[in-house]
C-alpha cells in the first residue's frame, strides 16, 4: 500500500526519510508542506504532526509517525530488507552514534524555526545568522571526519549504506546547498559522493523534488 509522505523539498530530515523508503523499495506519494511560507503551522498540518515540522508519515488508517530518526528505526523493523544498520548490537550502536551527530547535534539548530529566533527574537543580523548555522554545520562534518577517515568504506560501516550514511548525506547536503567550503573533510565527502551515485539517495535528493529551483 503506497504511504503517505508529509515533506519538503528543502527538508534534510524529509531527504532522510526519502532516501531509506528509496532504499527498501517501499511506494510512497509526498505532499509538499512549505516550510518557508509557514503552512507547517496550519492547523490542519499541526494535526498531523504537533510539531510543526516536516517528516510526517502516513499509512493508511494509522495514526501519523513522525521524527525522521523513529520512522528509519520503524522502516527498519517493517521492511528489513535491505538492513540499514549492522547486526551487532556495539556496531548497531555505533552506527546509531554517527548518525545521531548530524540529526541530533547539528540539525535542530539549523531549522527554520530556529533561524527565524535568531533573526526575529535575538535580532541578529544576516551575516551573523549564517556564522550560525555555518559553525554548527561544519562542527558536525568535523566530528564525523574523525570518526570515518579511517574506515575502509566505500560507505560509513562497510559495503552498504547504512542509517549513516543516510544522515551524512542529508547534512552534507545541506551544507552544500549553504554553499560552505567541505573541504576539510575529505573522508566525508568521498562517502556521500559514493552514496549519491545509488539511485536511491540522488532521486531523494532536495533538487530533485517538486518546488526546489531549476538548477542553471
Ligand atoms: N527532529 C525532527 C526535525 C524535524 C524538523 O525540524 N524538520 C524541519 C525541516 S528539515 C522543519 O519542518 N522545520 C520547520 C520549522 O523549523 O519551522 C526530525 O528529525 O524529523
């Protein structure tokens, strides 16, 4: 049965979801909530998901799953195949560690709500709001880049992707679309070079999706 995918084009926790539903092959119609106009305030959206925030997933007659982090674990466990994560429990755990930097640590300080604090509440100029969210952005690449410039590869944990890799590329997307210089982290840019060359992570990619703009 085809699910119900709340997002957003520009949304690095709805590219998440987007790229493990890819991956397992599971059928999925997204409804674009614009998060840059406000309609994840809209009550009707609020009923989905309290937050106001983009993932939500629906399946037909369920109530809504949101948090992206809990709808990769729910994946996980209805449609095993092909496994996102490990199957020992210290490298499950480490796994879950790498991802949780970019999608714990990092991400919800760049969201919008929290860029519009800073400018509305905290009265931070432009450039400053961008030292923000470039600083935070590139301190999560910085402690991924330790964690994987010695690890075998091609991908985080081994031969295939894994809840990781997914959110490795979400970030590192995010960081590229803000135009900030990668450079440093060379280990991280070859995995999700390598991860954007599957299908299943370039499909899911923001630019990609219905609204972004036309690349020139
Ligand atoms: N921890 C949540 C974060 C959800 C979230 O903040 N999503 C962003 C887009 S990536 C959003 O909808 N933000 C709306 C806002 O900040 O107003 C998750 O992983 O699903």
């Amino acid at each position: 049965m085809t699910l119900d995918l709340y997002g957003f084009w520009r949304s690095l926790a709805t590219f998440r979801v987007r790229i493990a539903l890819n991956l397992k092959g599971v059928d999925y119609r997204e409804h674009r909530v614009d998060i840059f106009s406000g309609e994840q305030y809209d009550p009707s959206f609020r009923a989905i998901n309290p937050m106001a925030a983009v993932p939500a997933l629906v399946e037909h007659g369920q109530p809504p799953l949101t948090q992206s982090m809990a709808i990769l674990e729910y994946l996980e466990e209805v449609y095993p195949d092909p496994p996102l994560l490990p199957a020992s429990p210290r490298a499950r755990a480490h796994v879950r560690a790498l991802a949780m930097i970019p999608a714990c640590d990092a991400h919800p300080l760049l969201v919008p709500r929290v860029r519009a604090y800073l400018s509305d509440v905290l009265v931070l100029d432009e450039p400053s709001r961008m030292a923000w969210l470039e600083h935070w952005s590139l301190t999560a690449l910085a402690a991924l880049e330790q964690h994987l410039a010695a690890v075998p590869g091609p991908f985080c944990a081994g031969a295939s992707p894994t809840i990781a890799d997914i959110c490795l590329a979400a970030h590192m997307a995010g960081a590229r679309l803000s135009k900030f210089d990668t450079s440093a982290f060379p280990a991280c840019n070859r995995i999700v070079d390598h991860c954007m060359q599957l299908d299943a992570f370039a499909q899911a990619h923001p630019l990609k999706q219905p609204g972004a703009p036309v690349q020139g």
